[in-house]
C-alpha cells in the first residue's frame, strides 16, 4: 500500500512539474501574432543550433559580428538585406533577397517566388527583437536572436536561451559585438601567410577552450544515445 502511495506521489510530483515547464515552452515557441518592420538595421546577438558543434566551431574559431541592413524594395513584401561580416579586423558584405509574408520570412528565386521553407518570427518579450527560427535541411538549421541594439539584457539573453532549450537545441552562442567597419579591409586582402591572424584565432581557441570541451563531452554522448533510439526503433519495426 504504501509503495503504491509513493509511487503515485512521485508521478504528480512530476506531472506539477511537467506541465508549466510544457505551458511556458509553448508561449516561448509560438509564432508571433504581428512581426516588426524589419527595415532598417539588425545586429544579429546569438545563434543555436541543434548540435553544439556548428555554433562552437563560428564562435570559437571565427568569432564575427553580424550586421544586417534590410531596405524595402519596390515589389510589395521583397526586401533586400546586406550582411555586413568582421572577423578580426577584416569585413565581408553579402546581399540576398526574401520575402516577407505573413510574419514569415522566405528565400526567393530569380522571379521573386518563395522557395524552401519559411523561416519562423517566434514570440518575444525583447520590444526590439526578432527570434528567428531557420529549417534548412540542406545546411544547418538555426535559431537566430537578432536586435536594433547591439547587446541586449542578460534578461532578454536568458528568454532566449530558454527557446532554443524548449527546441532541444544547443545552448546559444553569443556573437562578438565589435561592428566598427571604418578602414577595415576586406577578407579577400587576408594574407594566411601572415601569422598574426593565425595567433588571434588561437589565442581565441585558448580563450574559448571550456566551451569546445562542453561540446564535444554533449556529443560524445548525443551520437550513441541517437543511435540506440534509432537502432530500438529499427528493431521494433521488425518483431
């Protein structure tokens, strides 16, 4: 009897839990009812992805700051957006265009059309934010905190952060926030014969070597567990 009394404690136990963690994950998870007006300039603050090793390697390795200028275009709901890139002093602009529908964001062709899947506006409480989540199942899917403000609050950080955990993805990792461009060279100009280039990134790496560490021990242990549920799934197919 009292086995039985204690199990059913533990399991309301958990149910109490359980259900405003699910509650909250759903109000974080939703999509927004009206998006911004996404003219103008956006520094992108931190990026998640499914697996730490994507976001390890941009952080730890290359370390960029991320601005986007977006300019409305003449056809309704298609923009174009510059992606100003700095990485250790040296700068890179890339341009694409999107539509955006319907508080979604997509890829479009050469004739305009949207292609792919739409990257997804997400609730949040940040007033000058933008939590963007991107499928891709050719590259990486990712979930990109954008903002008008070059730092955001620990606060904001935090709700963020509390996202990408209710995906199940990797902790985010928080781009650098230096976006001066003034006499920055372009990466085209980067000399790899130049050692000092390569004595910042390892200086980097030596300054980042507890997260590549945190990494690679929460792979070590993804992969096998992954293929234990594949292999369980597989085998249950079969009997």
């Amino acid at each position: 009897m009292m086995k039985t009394l204690y199990v059913a404690a533990v399991v309301l136990s958990l149910t109490s839990v359980c259900q405003p963690a699910l509650l909250a994950c759903e109000k974080l998870l939703k999509p927004v009812d009206k998006g911004p007006d996404v003219s103008g300039s956006w520094y992108i603050i931190a990026v998640a992805t499914e697996s730490c090793l994507a976001t390890t390697l941009l952080n730890s390795v290359f370390w960029p700051s991320i601005e986007v200028i977006i300019t409305s275009m003449s056809t309704p709901n298609l923009y174009s957006s510059k992606f100003k890139f700095k990485m250790y002093g040296y700068c890179e602009n890339k341009f694409e265009e999107f539509l955006y529908e319907n508080n979604n964001l997509f890829a479009v062709d050469s004739n305009n059309a949207p292609t792919g899947n739409p990257d997804v506006l997400l609730q949040s409480g940040c007033p000058d934010c933008m939590a963007v989540k991107k499928e891709d199942k050719n590259i990486i899917s990712s979930f990109l905190l954008f903002s008008r403000r070059e730092n955001v609050t620990a606060a904001e950080l935090k709700e963020f952060e509390s996202q990408a955990e209710c995906l199940g993805w990797s902790k985010p990792q928080v781009l650098n926030s230096d976006h001066d461009d003034e006499n920055c060279p372009p990466l085209d100009d980067v000399d790899m014969e130049n050692m000092r280039i390569y004595s910042m990134i390892f200086q980097r790496m030596k300054n980042t070597y507890s997260v590549q560490l945190n990494c690679l021990s929460e792979t070590f242990f993804y992969y096998p567990i992954m293929a234990y549920e594949w292999v369980k799934q597989q085998w249950g197919t079969i009997w």
